[in-house]
C-alpha cells in the first residue's frame, strides 16, 4: 500500500476545447493516474463503448442513483444527466491511485466545494470561433447539439477567471505538454 492516498485531477473547460485530447495524451504518460469513467443519459455516440467511455444509464436508472447517493457530483448539460460516480473514484484514491475527472462546470464547482483540495484545471481555446470549428471538424454532433454547446460555452468561459490553473489549447503538442508538466508536479510520490 502507497504512503499517499491519490490526488483528483478535475479539467474542465467547454465542449471541443479539447479535453479528450489532451486527457489521453495526459494518462498516456502519467503512472499512477486514472480517468473516472462518468455515467451519462446521452446516447453512445458511434465507436463509445459502455464501461469505456460513459456508464449509459437511462433517466430513471440515473435518478435512483443519485436518490442513493451514488454521484460524488452531477449536472444537467445538453439535456442531458453526466455524473461523477462514487465507486470510480474512492477505491483508487485509497489505493494511493490519482484520478482524472473530465466533467463540465457546474460539477467541477460542486468537486471545489466537496473536496478543496482537488486540482483544478480549465482548458480554454485561443478563441471562441475554434470551438466552432472545432466540434463541427469532430463530426459526432448534430447542428442543433452544436449550437447548444456554443451556447453553454459563453457561460463556460466567463468561469474562466475561478480557475487556479488554465491552460490554453491552440497548438496540441504545446497545451499537452503543459497539461503533463503541471500534473506532474502535483502527483504524490509514494
Ligand atoms: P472536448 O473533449 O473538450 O469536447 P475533443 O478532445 O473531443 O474536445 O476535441 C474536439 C476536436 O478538436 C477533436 O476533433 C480534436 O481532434 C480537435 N482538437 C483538439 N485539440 C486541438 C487543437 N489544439 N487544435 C486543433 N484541433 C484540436
Ligand atoms: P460529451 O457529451 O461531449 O461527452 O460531454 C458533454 C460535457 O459533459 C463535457 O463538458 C464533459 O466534460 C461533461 N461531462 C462528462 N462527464 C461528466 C461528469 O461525470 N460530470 C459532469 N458534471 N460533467 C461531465
């Protein structure tokens, strides 16, 4: 058993900003640290695998879940229910396993206030329109799904100021190895 208990890695930052991106080159070359798969009532998108990529619950499911309070957070974005779950979270911590949690910002607030002692990091983009550019490139959200983010995103970007840490997205390999240093740098040794 590790001397230190695990450290929880909150990024946020609005949607095609590039979190996935940067994420999986993040866990790529960190030991020790571990993405929270969250639970979602969205529909797969082509090529997610449940258990992978989300938890896909059904409304109802969702919300016998967070009656039993199973979510360490959880937010309404899109339409739609994403969650944080305990059970993916709290083994790994003990095991001295550190986590990341790829949420938006109504759930990296409510991680701020349940546990203080989180990194939190917000990915910003060099400029709004490439959020734009961005998820029509993606190609896994329709027209309408797109505008709704668009919209959420002028929120998202305004919290921008709450964050300890942001790192700003333009050129990938640049934002990664940032993103790496400043995690490493706070990973507990064991
Ligand atoms: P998020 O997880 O924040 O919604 P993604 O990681 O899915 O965003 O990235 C959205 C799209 O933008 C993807 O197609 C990805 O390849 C692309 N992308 C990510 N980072 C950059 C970047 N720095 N410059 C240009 N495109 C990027
Ligand atoms: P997407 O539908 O693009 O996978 O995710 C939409 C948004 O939900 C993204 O900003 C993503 O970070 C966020 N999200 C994913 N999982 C969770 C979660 O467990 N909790 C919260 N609050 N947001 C999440």
């Amino acid at each position: 058993m590790p001397d230190a208990a695990g450290k929880v890695f909150v990024i946020t930052g609005p949607s095609g900003v590039g979190k996935g991106t940067l994420i999986s080159g993040l866990l790529d070359r960190s030991d020790g640290l571990e993405l929270s798969v969250s639970a979602t009532t969205r529909d797969p998108r082509e090529g997610e695998v449940a258990g992978r990529d989300y938890h896909f619950l059904s409304s109802a499911e969702f919300g016998e879940r967070v009656a039993a309070d199973e979510f360490l957070e959880h937010a309404s974005y899109s339409g739609h229910q994403y969650g944080t779950l305990r059970s993916e979270v709290d083994a790994r911590l003990r095991a001295g396993v550190s986590v990341v949690l790829e949420i938006e910002l109504q759930g990296a607030r409510q991680i701020r206030d349940s546990m203080p002692e989180a990194v939190q990091i917000f990915i910003a983009p060099p400029d709004p329109a490439s959020l734009r550019s961005r998820l029509v490139g993606r190609g896994t959200d329709s027209p309408e799904a797109i505008e709704q983010r668009l919209n959420t995103a002028e929120t998202e970007l305004a919290a921008q100021g709450e964050f300890p840490n942001v790192i700003v997205n333009d050129d990938v390999q640049t934002a990664r190895e940032e993103l790496i240093a400043l995690v490493q740098t706070e990973l507990p040794l064991d």
